[in-house]
C-alpha cells in the first residue's frame, strides 16, 4: 500500500495525519467562550439529559455540513446548525415554525 | 470476543461511499492490522444512535497499531491506539 | 437559502424560542446548565492526579475505575461516558485525540480548549505527535515511547502523568496546582516552575 490513507474515500471530517494540515501550527493560546458558545453547549446537554437528541446524532449533523462551511464555521456554529437540523428531522420543531420563529427574532 | 493479544484486521470497507453514515472507524486504520489490547466494555452501536434507530449492543475493543508504514514522521516504537467496534474487526490467523 | 445556512446566533434564538414556547427547554434551565458546565475545570483532574501520586490505592483505582475515581473525588459521572486514565511512566508517554470530533474528558477537565478542536491538532497527533507536541515545548526523553489514543468511541481518556521529581513531601494542595489541563492530555509534562 504505497498510496496515503487519505488517497481513500475519507469524509472530510475524518481528518487523522491528513497531509494538508501537517504543516499547520497549532494555535495553543486560551480561547474564551463566548455568551453563544456557552448557549449552545447548555442547549446541546439538556437535549441530550431530555433525550431528545443523543450526541451521536450532533456528530451525524456536524459530519453532513459540507466541507467548505465546516471550515469556515467555528466549533459550536456546527453545532447550532447540526442541533437544528436534528430538531427538523426528529419533528420537534416544523420547518414552517422555525422560519416564522427566525421572523420574529 | 477477542482475548487480549488477538491480532485484528480492521475491515477495509468505505460505507461513506454508499450514502449517509456515521462511523467511528478512522480512515487511517481500515484494512490495517493490530492487536487487541483489551475489551473495554459493551456499548450500544453509534452508527445506528446516530439516526435515532435502534442500536445493538457491540463488543468494544482498545486495538494497538504500528502507524502507517507511508507515514515518514513517527519515531519507531510509538504507537496508536484507537477503540474499536466488534463489527469492524477481523480475526488474523 | 438553507434554513440551516441563517446566521448562527439568529438560529440560535429562533430555536431557544420555540423549545421554550413548546416547553422542551426553558432559558431558567439553560442558565442552570451554563453554571454547572461553567464549574467543571482542569483543577478537577489535577485533584485526582495529586491524590493518586500520593495514595498508591487510589492510583490502582484510577487505573482501573477512572469513573468511579472520579465519583469518589466528589466529580458526579452519573450518565456520562466511562473515563479511562492513561498511566504515564519512565518509559511511556500518551496523547490524547480525538481525530473524528472532539471526544474530550470534559467531566474531569470542563470544555475542551480550543487547540484540542483544531483540524491541524487532530490531524498531526496520529501521524507527527512529537512535532506536535514540540508547539508547547514538549520534548520526551530518550528512550520514551509514545502511545496516541484515538478517542473514537464511548471512553472519555485522560492521561495520569508523571510526579516531577523534587515534590517530596509536597502536600495534596501543592501538587495540584503544578498540575496544568495539558499535562493530563499529554502534550506537555508537569513541571517545577
């Protein structure tokens, strides 16, 4: 096998010794949490303690974000949109409400 | 279920291609052989949890690996470690 | 356009609203749910670490109970994943990631910080984890192995590292506070500062 793993039909967040970030410096400085993040990791735990949505489907939302937006949105903007996704397909939430309910804030 | 010490082939099988999926299996190890290091407990199948379907209970092993031999940076001697499903190994004779 | 493509603090509120109004989660609950995740911090883990470099039982329990290690060092791990503690000694190093997402032992340690998330941490731990962990100035001795855990799957692992040498006598207090949130992923070691 003298072609990469990643030569394979890898998702892209499937990202273990792929090549293109093998020289890309780690930034190891301390990121606060903002207000946001905050939210949206509370939000994702109490549907997770209610078992509305398991942790398993916030990483089947985040996988299905194409690869471009996942690299551009940051960590707990995956999540929001993945926890959204999630609400629609389960049927907690209708498409129709949450386009009304987006009018409204 | 696999003794300590079993050598493993992770099957070497790409259900990313067949349509939507969710697998914890990295791309680095399918088709790769290690050895098992220890069963760590029955765990109910994330491939299914992550559709809200009904999910087995599976078998889940910590397998040791070599690193890829077309990885040039590792440092002989070091290793990966990864947990791995029943379902996606194989019994090496 | 998408409804999921609409600006994220904008889908946020949308969402909050109608869990709210359907009453699947109340904004009391959330403000409840950010204090609690809030006091979860890596001077939890550095406890436990202090506790099993000076209890040699409490070190064999770690080892083999890492969730119940944690229950008996007041840290409540009802519902959450296992956690397993990997063992650093003369000649073994770990490093922990989680090349998928972001499997992080958050029970012992609170939020994963930003690093840990990175495609280019999660990428470089399998395949450059010396390289890597040389950004925090880490450099293992001769003759050190180096094992990476792929967090993969339902454990939640953190790595018990070494006691520096000249802490004898040090009390439980002295020794947790060398102990810093990378030290129990491993990419650096605690030190005497």
């Amino acid at each position: 096998m003298s072609e990469l793993p990643e030569d394979l039909p890898r998702a892209h967040h499937d990202m273990g010794g792929v090549s293109k970030f093998m020289c890309e410096a780690v930034d190891t400085s301390r990121h606060a949490l903002n207000d946001f993040d905050r939210t949206v990791d509370a939000l994702r735990g109490l549907l997770g303690a209610k078992s509305v949505m398991s942790v398993d489907e916030l990483r089947r939302g985040i996988e299905a974000i194409p690869e471009a937006e996942y690299h551009r949105l940051s960590y707990y903007q995956r999540w929001i949109r993945s926890i959204a996704d999630n609400l629609l397909a389960r049927g907690v939430l209708s498409e129709a409400e949450l386009r009304a309910a987006l009018e409204d804030v | 279920m696999f003794p300590s010490g079993q050598r493993v082939r992770v099957k070497f099988d790409w259900p990313e291609t067949r349509g939507a999926c969710h697998i914890r299996t990295p791309h680095y190890l399918r088709g790769r052989e290690g050895v098992v290091e220890r069963h760590l407990g029955r765990f109910a199948n994330p491939e299914d949890l992550a559709f809200a379907r009904p999910a087995a209970q599976r078998d889940l092993y910590h397998v040791r690996f070599e690193p890829p031999a077309v990885w040039t940076e590792e440092t002989p001697g070091d290793v990966i470690v990864v947990e791995l499903f029943e379902h996606w190994l194989e019994e090496v004779a | 356009m998408n409804i999921l493509q609409t600006d994220s603090q904008k889908l946020l509120d949308g969402v909050l609203a109608l869990l709210s109004h359907k009453g699947i989660v109340t904004p009391d609950e959330i403000t409840a749910r950010i204090a609690s995740t809030d006091a979860a911090s890596p001077a939890q883990g550095a406890r436990m670490v202090a506790r099993a470099w000076l209890d040699p039982e409490f070190r064999a329990l770690m080892l083999r109970d890492g969730t119940q290690a944690a229950e008996d060092s007041g840290i409540p791990m009802r519902g959450l994943p296992p956690l397993g503690v990997l063992e650093n000694t003369e000649t073994v190093h770990h490093l922990v990631v989680c090349t998928l997402c972001s499997c992080y032992p958050r029970a012992v340690l609170g939020y994963p910080p930003f690093w840990f998330k990175s495609a280019a941490y999660r990428a470089r731990a399998v395949r450059d984890p010396r390289g890597l962990i040389g950004e925090w100035g880490t450099v293992l001795p001769a003759g050190v192995h180096l094992r990476v855990v792929d967090s993969t799957a339902d454990y939640r692992w953190m790595v018990l590292p070494r006691r520096p040498a000249g802490t004898e006598g040090w009390t439980a207090d002295q020794l947790a506070a060398l102990v810093r949130e990378g030290d129990m992923i491993g990419v650096t070691i605690p030190t005497i500062p």
